[in-house]
C-alpha cells in the first residue's frame, strides 16, 4: 500500500488533533521502559535541566533586582538625586535657593549642606568620616536617617552640639548615647606656623542603622551650625541636595530646576555619580541571564536527541499506526505532545521552585549560615546587610515564555522526521 493510499484511507485512527488517543500513546512514550529505558534517562535530565534553568534564572534575576533597588534605595537616601554647587561665588544665598528649588514641580524637598572630611576618634580606637552639616527639620525629613534612627532622638538636634553617628561607626569606636567622639580635619585656623589642624569633641545623641555599610561606618551628622563653624565656612553651604518624585526622568527635573536657580551653580545627578557602578550592575544581570539560558538551551538539545532516538526506536510502531490509518499529522502530534510535556511541566515546577525561594531567599540564607557556622554574605563586601530579592512580574514572565519557546521549538524537527517516516520501509523486512 503506497504512503498516499494511507493518507486517504479512512480508520478511526483519523481522529480530530489532539484527541485522547493521541495524548495516550505520547505519555505512554515518556514512560518508555525495557530497552527504551535509556530514552526515559534523556527524558529524565531534559527535564531537570529545564527545570534548573528556570529555578536558576528566576532566583538570580530576582537577586539582581533585589540588590539594584535596594542599593539605588539606600545611595538615594542618603545622597539625593540632584547636587547643586555655587560656581563663581560662595553659596551663601542657600536658603533662597533652597526655597525656591523645593517650590519646583515634581521637587519632594530640598536642602543644603556643608559637607567634609575628617578623622573620627574615640579612647578606642579612631576612623576616616564624612562630615555633613544639616539642619533638624532636613535630618528628619531624609530617607535614609529619619526612619532609621537606632537609639536616641533628633529632637533638639539644632539647639545642641551633639552628632549623629552610623551605628557601625558607633559601634567599631565602641560609642553609646553620650559619649564623646572626637572629630579631627586638616583645615583649621591659620596660625604663624601655617594651618593647623582643627579638633573638636562632640556628644553622640542619635545612631542610625541604614542597612548599607558603606554608609553605616562612614557617615556622621553636625547641626549645619557647627558644621559651618567647625569647616570655617560661616554662613555658607557647599551643596544643595535636591531629592525629586521620579529619579529615572531627570533630564526633565533638571531643566525644571535651572530657572529657579537664578545665579550660577553647576547641577549633578545621581547618574553622573553614580552611573559606572549601575551600568556594572546592568552589565552583570544580563550575562548572567544569557549565561544560565544556556541551561535552559542544553536542555532543550536533549529534548532533540531523546526524541530523534525515540523516532528511531519506534519506526515499527509509526510504521503499524499509519498502516491503521493514522495520519501524518496524527504521528507529528504524539511527539510534539512527548517532547512538549517534558518542557511545559519542567517549566512550571521550576516557576513554582524558584518563586518560592526567590521570596525567602534571606530565610534560607540565615538558616544556611547557622547550618554551615559562616556568614555566606558578609555586608562588608556586598554593602547591604541582609541578601535583596525583587521578583519582578517581567522577568518571570520573559524566563517562562523563552523556556517554553525553546521546548516547544525543540520538538519540532523530531516530530516531523517521525510524520515523514515511510511505512513500507519500515516494515519491508518485517
């Protein structure tokens, strides 16, 4: 019988696509047992490599975020989004400028600073400090230290001479609320001999506890006041900060801001200060998402190979179905339904498995930290003291469409060999 008198025949095999006969011999392939046994193995690490690589991208997509969001959160919360420094002349006209800037729309609020550096030092022990000046009302106001104060109060932080210090500052100049810590800078009064070097001790009043090392072992606040008096810049500010509603459109803010400034000032935002260490950020989410793709992508080589070798392992029984009257597409459709189920339930046991522990990420860092004895994420190396997880709804949704893409375009060579398979060959020494 040639292989068109097939297709013409009419059997009960013919039935409509996807019909229960259909779905019956593909899973009866996936659990391929005896001599196919080597076939269920492809299967099985087909399977486990799709499911990994969908674990893996979900869970270190969702770090990547984590880490970029809450590393943008906290650098703004501390920094602002916009730098404003007096050129030509001193900024001591600061405060018109500050009123004016924060009545800017899309402005949250502004404020000036006076900012240096400086030797901090305790009877313990002694650290390197940025020194910002700031008034109350701005200190309260500020992301990053208003509601994060760890012990103490700000209240009366303008009428005092007390610092607010980074509790791990505080705590690597083993400091508490009312101690004195000492602040050394190079710039201080001019005497015969040349500058001297300025000192000056200050009470402790508040910590703060950012999160951010960095920030938490560097920084320490003075009522603007003393700072401009201890940085002899009387009745002068060094930089405005300006923080905005939406800091990923400030080209717009910018150009908003600059008729409100009404003198000469040179205008920085948190990309030009940050931009290299972002764009690294950016570089190294997406290599790691093209690298563990080609998980994924191996996987979906084995789909290839453990179909191609079932194809050839059952050309008796394709050859037997079509001589019952099943049609071409009947047979493209089993194998489709084999190699399609492995990467459709591959990818939803990895989506479930990565969801779950890129939302408990921390936990299970804790629990493996207390398991091993070692801290697995020291926050002096990666700035952040607990591991970040953001899923975002984008992402997941590109892992799973690009897996299943993948899978799906992975059954299509096989089972079209298997369509095109001659009956009569196949059987002819039968």
């Amino acid at each position: 019988m040639t292989d068109a008198a097939l297709e013409t025949k009419p059997s009960l095999l013919a039935t409509r696509p996807f019909s229960p006969f259909e779905w019956m011999i593909a899973l009866r392939y996936l659990r391929a047992r005896g001599s196919q046994g080597s076939i269920s193995v492809i299967a099985g690490f087909s399977f486990a490599g799709i499911v990994l690589g969908v674990f893996a991208l979900i869970v270190v997509m969702s770090v990547m975020n984590g880490f970029r969001h809450d590393l943008l959160d906290k650098i703004i919360g501390l920094n602002g989004h916009i730098f404003l420094q007096g050129v030509d002349t001193p900024l001591t006209d600061y405060e018109a400028v500050t009123d004016r800037v924060s009545k800017v729309s899309g402005v949250s609020f502004a404020l000036p600073l006076v900012e240096g550096h400086a030797l901090a030092s305790s009877p313990y022990s002694s650290s390197f400090a940025l020194v910002r000046g700031i008034r109350e009302a701005d200190l309260k106001r500020l992301p990053g230290v208003g509601a994060n104060i760890k012990q103490g109060t700000l209240d009366g932080f303008d009428e005092g001479d007390g610092a607010v210090v980074g509790a791990k500052l505080a705590e690597n100049l083993s400091l508490r609320i009312g101690d004195k810590i000492t602040l050394l800078a190079p710039g201080g009064a001019q005497t015969p001999f040349g500058v001297t070097p300025r000192r000056k001790s200050y009470t402790v009043a508040a910590t703060f506890q950012v999160g951010m090392s960095t920030f938490d072992s560097a920084f320490i606040f003075l009522p603007l006041h003393e700072a401009q008096a201890y940085f002899n810049m009387d009745g002068q500010a060094n930089v405005i900060e300006v923080y905005v509603h939406d800091p990923d459109h400030m080209d717009g803010m910018r150009a908003a801001i600059e008729p409100a400034l009404q003198r000469p000032m040179m205008e920085v935002d948190w990309r030009d200060r940050d931009k290299t260490f972002f764009d690294a950020l950016n570089v190294e989410r997406n290599v790691m998402f093209a690298i563990l793709t080609l998980i994924v992508l191996v996987a979906a080589l084995n789909i290839i190979s453990g179909l191609i070798m079932l194809v050839q392992d059952k050309s008796h029984d394709i050859a037997v179905l079509r001589t019952m009257g099943a049609t071409k597409g009947a047979v493209m459709r089993i194998f489709l339904i084999t190699g399609a189920t492995i990467g459709i339930v591959g990818t939803l046991v990895g989506l479930i498995l990565g969801l779950v522990v890129a939302h408990n990420v921390e936990t299970i860092r804790q629990g493996l930290n207390w398991l091993l004895g070692a801290n697995l994420f020291p926050a002096e190396l990666y700035f952040l003291s607990q591991l970040p997880s953001r899923v975002e709804t984008g992402d997941v949704v590109a892992v799973v469409v690009m897996t299943l893409f993948l899978s799906l375009a992975a059954t299509i060579y096989p089972s079209w060999r298997a369509a095109k398979l001659d009956p009569v060959k196949a059987l002819r020494y039968e």
